[in-house]
C-alpha cells in the first residue's frame, strides 16, 4: 500500500507471525505444557512440605522423614531449614518425654501449673553395679548403662509411663502424669513384670557371651504427689516431689535388707498398690517396714513373677 500520491512515503506491511509479538502455530500448547510441569515442580515439593509440617507438629516423628533437596534454590533452603528442625526435634525427644511434649505444643506455650495428682511411682537399681563397674573403663560403663536403660525405657515407654529421671545405675519413673491414669499402679506393676522378663531374655544372650547376668531391684508404690514444673525460670524439670517419692526409694532399698531372692529381678509393693491390683498379679508378703518421716509402717509385698 502507498503513501498519498507524491509523498514519496510508503507504509510497511506489517505480519504478526513474521514480527514475532503472536505465538506460531502449537507454541501455546507447548508454553502451557511448560508452565503445568514448572507448576508441578514446585506444588509438589511445597505439598510434601506442608504434609511434613503438620505431622511434625503433632510430634510424629517416627513418621516423618527428610524433605529432599532441590535445585530449585529457595525449595533447597525450605528442606534444609525443615531437615534441621526435624533434627532438633529428636534430640530434644530423647531429653524431654514425648506425651509431655504434646501437651506444652497443645498448651500453646503456656507454662503448665503444678498440681498434686494420683500416681504410681517405680524406682530401679542394679544389683551389685558397684562390684560389677570395678575395673571398667568410663566408656565401658555408659555403654553398659545405655543398653540396660534402653531396656527399661521400652517397658516404661509402652506402659505410658514417663521416665523422670536418671540416677547413676537407678531409674525414676512414674505413671499418672501428664495423662491422668485410672490404672496406674496396675501399669507400673505390667511394667516391672515386662522388665524382669526383658532382663531374663538379655542375661541369657550375656551367658552365650561369656558375661554375668543383670539383676535389678525394683520399687513401687502408688500415692499423692506434687507434678509439674521444679526449678528455676530458665531451667525447670518435669517432675514429682512429696512423701510418695521417698516412700517408693525407701522400699526399692529394703531389697537389700528383706530375704528375697538374689539371682533374678525382685518387685516389692507397698499395700497402696497391692490393693489395686487384679487377682491375676499374685503377691506375697514381706513385712512392715518403718520409712522415715512416716508415723505408720510401710506394709510391702513382692509380686510373683
């Protein structure tokens, strides 16, 4: 097309497909085949985070594994960041016990108060462990402990127990804390059974191996005591005080001093727990033993396993 004549000005011809500016034929398709796979390259990775975010904060985490890397660098930054939470949270597992950890997550951070509750107290200790850690090493000890407490946190862990504290060769356990527990003592009472039978199956693999058996003590005894948070403001422990504490230490102890048999692991009742136990649980009286800051004698019993 020309120009008004004798302008001597022309105007271009101007072809889209020639330009540039419009798609050519199927490059639509192709761009939104593009865009779909990048979408998906991204929901994708996004989608499993999410999903791992919400079992982690349910503290599930025998469930949730790593979030793999990307190349996608901001995607590599979220997996790293979740792998390393999800790291912590483990470690802080094995310090703090998991039911408790669920109700401070459910608190929403809200201190938990101190209460005086209903529960059932076990304390344990090994027989001999003074003789027996003669000669060894300190590395040989704390492997040898780290078993045997890996033992005893098995049956505590799955008679929802909570495991108080560490006390050289001895364990503190409770069971009506953080959850209330209508059956505690009865729970204590299948633990100390399950724990003398996981003994009995670790001394027979001890005996191939040449070495001596593990016997332990054990205590038990059901009472009111004071739960919650002890300590200062930046370091507190959750934890039980009161009378039925040192009631259930000092009957551990009395296997030491009452005639029980020595070549397997020994449960002593106090009456408390006794009363509350099926007739499926059968136990013998021992005696009744003074405690002190106690005015009455403690009456203790020691179950048939």
């Amino acid at each position: 097309m020309s120009g008004p004549s004798g302008s001597g000005f022309s105007r271009p011809t101007c072809s889209a497909s020639a330009s540039g500016l419009l798609p050519r034929p199927g490059s639509g398709w192709r761009l939104s085949r593009w865009l779909s796979s990048a979408g998906n390259l991204i929901a994708g990775p996004i989608r499993e985070t999410a999903l791992a975010v919400k079992a982690l904060s349910h503290m599930d985490l025998d469930t949730v594994s790593q979030l793999p890397r990307s190349n996608i660098r901001e995607l590599d930054d979220l997996a790293r960041a979740f792998n390393t939470m999800r790291g912590a949270l483990r470690l802080f597992g094995t310090y703090v016990p998991r039911s408790l950890v669920n109700r401070l997550v459910a608190a929403e951070g809200e201190r938990i108060e101190s209460s005086e509750r209903q529960v059932a107290i076990m304390f344990t200790d090994i027989v001999g462990f003074t003789t027996f850690s003669e000669g060894k090493n300190a590395a040989e000890v704390a492997n040898f402990l780290n078993e045997h407490f890996q033992i005893l946190g098995r049956c505590v862990d799955n008679s929802s127990g909570t495991i108080d504290k560490y006390i050289g060769d001895a364990l503190m356990a409770f069971w009506g804390a953080p959850e209330e527990l209508e059956d505690a003592p009865v729970r204590a009472c299948y633990c100390a059974m399950a724990i003398a039978d996981a003994l009995e199956r670790d001394n027979a693999k001890r005996r191939q191996e040449g070495l001596p058996p593990v016997h332990v003590r054990i205590g038990l005894h059901a009472g009111p005591a004071l739960v919650g948070n002890i300590g200062a403001e930046g370091r507190v422990n959750y934890t039980i005080i009161g009378d039925s504490v040192n009631t259930c230490q000092r009957v551990e102890s009395l296997g030491r001093e009452v005639d029980v048999p020595r070549n397997t692991t020994t449960i002593l009742i106090t009456d408390a727990v006794a009363k509350q136990l099926p007739s499926s649980m059968p136990f013998v009286h021992v005696g009744s033993f003074p405690v002190k800051g106690r005015e009455k004698d403690v009456v203790v019993y020691r179950l048939v396993i």
